[in-house]
C-alpha cells in the first residue's frame, strides 16, 4: 500500500459517490502482503478479502447489534456497571476530600468500564476490568478488598493487546516486508505477534468456556430461557446456530442458504476480536474527548446540564430507557460536533474493484482511495467556521446547518457503515447522561492538550481530571 498510488478523497460528496455505489468499493485496500502476514485478510470484517465471507459475518454481526432487543438489554447492562463505577468514584471522593482532589486518569477509566461491558454483551463473560483497575495498591488501598474473579488473567493487558491489535492493521499494511525484518522493527514485530496470540488465547477460553455452559444449558430440559432472563449473547447466538443448539432457536442469521461451511474456534476468535477491537477504543475515546471539550466550553456543559435536568429531573438514580436517550437532542449534538472537530477515526478505505468516476476523474480497477474524514469535518465547503466548536450546527433548529451535517463522516457509509453506531451512540449519551447528572469534572491541567495516539484510530493516551459530587444550587 505505501509504495502505490493512493486517492485521497478530502469532499464528503465525494465519499458519498463512493458509498453509494457499493458494488464498485466492495474492499478497503488493494492485495496487501502485510495484513495477509497478520491474517486480517482471512478473518473477521474489516479487511477480510472473501466477499461471500464478509457478507455472511457481517450479516450476523449486524442482526446481532441492532437488535431492539439487545440493545434495550445493553442500557440496562451499561447502567449496571455505572453502578459499580459509582461506587469507586465515591470512595476517591472521599480520599480527595483531604488533599484537595484526588487526580484520576479518566481514560484507563473509561476504558475499564467499556471493556467490562463489550465483553459482557458480547461473550457473557465478567473481565471486571474495573474493579480490578481500582483495586492495584497503586490507586486506592480503601478497594483492595473483595476483588472479584476475572475470566481473564490480566483485563489489563487484555486492553493493551486490543489496543496493539488495532494499531498492527496500519504498521503490517504500511511497512514493507523487508523493513519489518530490519533490526528496531523486529522487534515490534515480534511484540505485536506476542500481544495478537495472547489475545487469541483469552478469546479461545472464552468461546470453550460459553460452550460448555451452553451445553449445560440445552441438557437441561427443565432449563427455560425466558424465565432465567439468559439473553444470547454475540458469542451464543454464533455457537449455537453454528453446533444446531437450541439455546437461541428464534435468531435466524444464514439466510442466505449460500454459506454451509461450519465456522472453526479460530473463525470465531478472528470475528470476535475484530468486533470488540472496534468498540474497545473508539467509544471509550470519543467520551474522553467530549469531557475535554465540555470542560473548556462551559456554556456548552451548562446547555447539556440543563437538557439532562429537564429530562430527568433531578433524581440521581432514575433508570432510563432508550426512548429516554432519544430525547436527548442536545447531548448528540454535543458528541456529533466532538466527533466532527476531533475524529476519533479520522480516515477509513476503499479501493475499488470496478472502473469508477469520483469527481469528474476516471480511475482504473484496483485503485486505492483514502476517506479523510478529518479533512472533510472541517472542510469549509461543508462547514460554517469549522474551526468553531459549537455543536447547535447539528440541531434541526439552527440555522447553521443549513451547509453541514449531510456531509459529518464519523461511522463510515455504505454497505460498510459501522456495525457498531447505535451501541456506540447509546455508551456515550449513557455515560454522559450518567456522569453529569450526578458528578463534576475538572480538568487538571487546562492548558494541556488533548494526549491522544494515532494508529488506526485517535486513542485518548491520558485524561488527568478531579471528580467531585454536583452541587445542586
Ligand atoms: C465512537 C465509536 C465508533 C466509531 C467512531 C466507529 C467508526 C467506524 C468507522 C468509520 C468504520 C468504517 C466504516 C466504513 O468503512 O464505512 C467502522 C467499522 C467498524 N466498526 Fe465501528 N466505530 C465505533 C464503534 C464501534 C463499536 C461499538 C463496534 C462494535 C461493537 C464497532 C465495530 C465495527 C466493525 C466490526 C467495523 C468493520 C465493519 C466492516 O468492515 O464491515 N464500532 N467503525
């Protein structure tokens, strides 16, 4: 890929042309040697280069999450877990109280809880990746009592493989062969290729681990699911439609009648890892920057404040459901202007697989094109001051969206939009909701900028910040 030729598409009327005509961009890049080397190009979605396998994985993957279903269960969950984060947040509230705020690095936070949930939903399995970030000599000796039992051996390394994973996409598709073998890159060859197997090894027990309990589950005749409230999970629905169990009967996904070839635990292991890696740092990012926008914008927070309070009222503990979130107008045009100003994923691919036309030029078959959503988001053919941060551009109401908005590149388009958009959206008008409702949050330091990484996506590295409970005047 790094010694071809690559279009870089900067217009989102341009990238619309590619969206809208799927069958000449079925594929994100041309044959790449490197993420054959990774087997990306054989597994999963994202860069898997057999079109009837995607279909049928994105199939599956799909129904999965935008199930109402599930997703009304994910909330549930999500509020769960924020339970659990409370809990934590109060104990360092108390710590802060005798030196005048405890410091917190909000995005390994973040990260923890979201990586609690993905696993949960996706594999029903508990990572307590919270409980046990909170609960290192390290960061709070009051919480290390009672650490609960994780399925991984280390969540925090778990973290740091998917995080690894993600980033290998564009070190093995930019980076010749030959380079790679060079002293200095071997190295992190080798580092990668240790991090990808662990994670592989962590999914592999979990998929032996849920099978088991499936069995138990359809050997037990007595067993009923609807009363146990047992919600299929990603990993259930694939392993009993793949073994014909019985314990998810009513999700139909091979509708196709095309694909009869049973998927192997490393089919399994490749499609999961490359589901969860999209949500694991992507979501948990994206709210780091929207705290860091929010607290250098206060009028901003005092708009999103009053939204959630009148939504809400003041009751700290109300449970909400998704027509709750819907509602709330204000807070997605909080995290749609965060997104447009700081992408998260700041570009995607496609090559096409067809002759095309893109913007009055012809391209042959097998060119490379590079989505620069960054580029686009602020493009002022789209935008009224790009450069402002002011997320009423993204209400119906104003009219500055007048020029914006149909061209805001965040999850991708197409055929291939992101599987994962209601989820994400739901974790964060979630968290925010379930933050600001009840905490302030002060940025440490005001002046630092955003500490982010680049390598696939825009990771938030480090977020300092003080919480303390909100003052209700
Ligand atoms: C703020 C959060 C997120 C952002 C900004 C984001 C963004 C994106 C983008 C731009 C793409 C490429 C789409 C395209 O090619 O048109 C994508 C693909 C993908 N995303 Fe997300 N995503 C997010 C959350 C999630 C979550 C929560 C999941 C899973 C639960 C997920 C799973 C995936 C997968 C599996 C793909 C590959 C789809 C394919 O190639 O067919 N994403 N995402």
């Amino acid at each position: 890929m790094c010694n071809e030729r690559c279009i870089w598409v900067c217009r989102g009327d341009l990238c619309e042309t590619i969206y809208n005509k799927p069958n000449k961009f079925l594929l994100r890049t041309t044959p790449n040697n490197g993420l054959d080397e990774i087997n990306a190009t054989r597994e999963g979605l994202s860069f898997i280069r057999n079109w009837e396998l995607w279909k049928f994985n994105r199939r599956l993957v799909t129904k999965f999450l935008t199930n109402q279903k599930f997703l009304g269960y994910a909330l549930e969950h999500i509020q769960v877990v924020w339970e659990e984060m409370e809990t934590y947040l109060k104990e360092y509230e108390i710590l802060g109280n005798d030196n005048n705020g405890e410091i917190l690095d909000f995005s390994k936070w973040v990260s923890a809880w979201s990586t609690d949930i993905t696993l949960f939903l996706f594999t029903n399995q508990n990572v307590h990746s919270l409980a046990i970030y909170n609960s290192t000599p390290s960061q709070n000796s009051l919480l290390l009592q009672n650490i609960p039992k994780s399925i991984l051996k280390s969540p925090d390394a778990f973290i740091e493989n998917t995080t690894a994973y993600l980033g290998s996409w564009l070190f093995f598709a930019f980076t010749p062969k030959f380079i790679r073998m060079l002293s200095g890159f071997r190295e992190r060859v080798k580092s990668f290729y240790d991090k990808r197997n662990s994670l592989r090894r962590d999914i592999k027990e979990i998929i032996q681990k849920r099978r088991k309990e499936i069995e138990i589950v359809n050997n037990d005749d007595e067993y009923d699911n609807s009363q146990n409230g047992l919600y299929p999970d990603l990993l259930a629905t694939i392993l009993t439609t793949n073994d014909n169990g019985s314990i998810n009967k009513n999700i139909e996904y091979n509708e196709d009648n095309v694909h009869s070839k049973y998927m192997t635990d490393d089919d399994i292991t490749g499609l999961l890892i490359d589901v969860m890696s999209g949500g694991v740092e992507t979501t948990p990012s994206t709210i780091c920057y929207v705290v860091y926008f929010l607290a250098h914008y206060p009028a901003v927070r005092e708009c999103l404040l009053k939204e959630l309070d009148h939504t809400f009222g003041r009751s700290p503990d109300y449970k909400f459901e998704i027509e709750d979130l819907n509602k709330l107008k204000y807070c997605e045009a909080v995290i749609y202007e965060v997104m447009r100003i700081y992408s998260t994923a700041s570009s995607n691919y496609r090559m096409s697989n067809e002759p095309c036309e893109i913007g009055g030029y012809a391209f042959p078959k097998y060119t490379q094109f590079l989505l620069n959503y960054q580029v686009i988001n602020s493009h002022h053919a789209h935008w009224i001051n790009p450069n402002g941060f002011n997320p009423e551009r993204f209400l119906k109401s104003s009219i500055d969206s007048r020029k914006s908005n149909q061209y805001f590149q965040a999850f991708g388009g197409g055929l291939r939009v992101c599987p994962g958009k209601a989820l994400a959206m739901i974790q964060l008008k979630s968290f925010l909701v379930l933050l600001y409702r009840n905490w302030e949050v002060e940025l440490v330091d005001m002046n630092a900028p955003i500490k982010s990484h680049y390598a696939t996506t825009k990771s938030c590295q480090q977020l300092e910040v003080k919480i303390r409970k909100r003052k209700f005047v």
